[in-house]
C-alpha cells in the first residue's frame, strides 16, 4: 500500500455556492472557503479500528483475491495471516514459577539461577547439559524448567490442533524472555511447534504489556552458552 503525498490531499477547502455557475470553479464570490480535513474522522474512529480495517482489507486480498499463491492461501486459517494480538487462558493469563509445586521420582538437578530448586531430567544427558549452561551463561538472570508451568502454545497439525510445551522459559539480563527449545532431530511436527513459537512471540512483542520475548532452537545443548553469548551478549563461562 503506498500513500503518495501528491495524490492523497490531507485537506480540502470547499465552499458554499448559490445557484448556477457555468465554467471552471473560481475563489470569487461572497462566502468564505471552509476546510475540510480528516480531524472529525480521527476524533470519531479509533486507530485501532483502522488498523484492523486495513487487516481486513489485505486479508481479504490474500484470501479472495486473484494471483500467485492465492489458492494456498485460501486454505490458511485467518489466524495465520492476521496475528494482532497473542489469545492467552481467559482463566490463567499470567503464570508463575511460585505456584510449581510436585514430587517426582525422576532424576533431578539443583539449580541456583532458577526460582525452582531442582530441573527434572527426562532425558539425562541432553537435559543436564542444558540446565548446567544455563547456570553457567552470564547472559541469563534466571530460568524455570517448562516442568507443571503450564506454558503451553497452541498450535495445529494436520488440521488437529495441539499444545506445544516448550523446554525453557528463560529471563535474560537484557530483560528478553526467551523461549527455549533443546531439539537435535527436527520432523514436520516439530517445525510445526517452533512455527506456532515465533508466531507466538511476534504476537507479544506487537501487544507490549509483557516486555520483549524470543525463541531459541538449540541442536546442541553444549553449544548454549555460546549461542546466548553470541545472540544477547554476556560472559559465558
């Protein structure tokens, strides 16, 4: 959409006419010109409801419309090309790590950076590693293992819809909350999950009541510290 100055006037400047007047339009005459401009639109239409006009417009463009790609695009859910707004639980919207609370027989690890004091371990070696870069990374202030958080990111599959968990939620000292996932293989399915991931994140970082969050695929759990060193800055050790 391009808006050309020289085609869009900001301002029109009429003025009342009595009777008949042939030929060109001409500033003679005894009633004075009256402006006309888009104050009274703004002060009646409220800037989201122009956003969301807009959206709607180009949504439909990419919907209805004729073209390249245009009958993949039919098939998408609107959600996909129209994501404003993130939709948390209408019951849980904000959660916290002060209301995990269970036991386990699994394999754990003692945490010191973690508002939680132990990280389950499922898969041992991987999740360890994980855990002790995270302890070690001068780019974290604190983490929570995504373990009865109940941070869960909807997602759809195969038309199915499901619940994506990630591994981390991790708070850097930039004061990023960045969303980590330690995966080495990757299917369809887990593409799926990091997709609904980053659409997640461009949704909160565009509703800005919860600061700046990312996400982050690790393949290689020893190679963590140096990647957060490497995105957000920090000593890592």
């Amino acid at each position: 959409m391009i808006i050309e100055q020289g085609r869009t006037p900001t301002a029109v400047f009429v003025k009342p006419q009595v009777g008949y007047q042939y030929g060109h339009p001409t500033a003679g005459g005894d009633f004075p010109f009256a402006e006309q401009d888009r104050t009274a639109y703004y002060e009646s239409v409220h800037l989201q409801t122009i956003t969301f006009e807009i959206a709607r417009l180009v949504v439909r463009k990419l919907t209805e419309g004729t073209g390249i790609g245009a009958a993949k695009l039919r098939l998408r859910s609107r959600h996909q090309l129209f994501p404003l707004i993130p939709i948390p639980n209408r019951y849980k919207p904000i959660g916290s790590t002060a209301e995990v609370d269970f036991k386990t027989t699994r394999p754990c690890y003692a945490t010191i950076k973690s508002h939680i004091n132990q990280v389950v371990l499922d898969t041992a070696t991987w999740e360890q590693s994980a855990a002790f870069r995270l302890e070690q990374s001068g780019a974290v202030a604190f983490y929570s293992r995504n373990d009865h958080l109940e941070f869960v990111i909807p997602y759809e599959y195969l038309g199915i819809s499901h619940g994506y968990t990630p591994d981390y939620l991790v708070r850097l000292t930039n004061d990023v909350t960045l969303i980590l996932e330690i995966k080495g293989y990757e299917d369809d399915q887990d593409r799926a999950k990091h997709q609904a991931a980053q659409r997640w994140k461009a949704a909160l970082n565009r509703w800005g009541q919860l600061a700046l969050w990312d996400f982050h695929l690790c393949r290689n759990p020893q190679m963590l510290g140096r990647e957060l060193e490497w995105l957000y800055g920090g000593d890592t050790n």
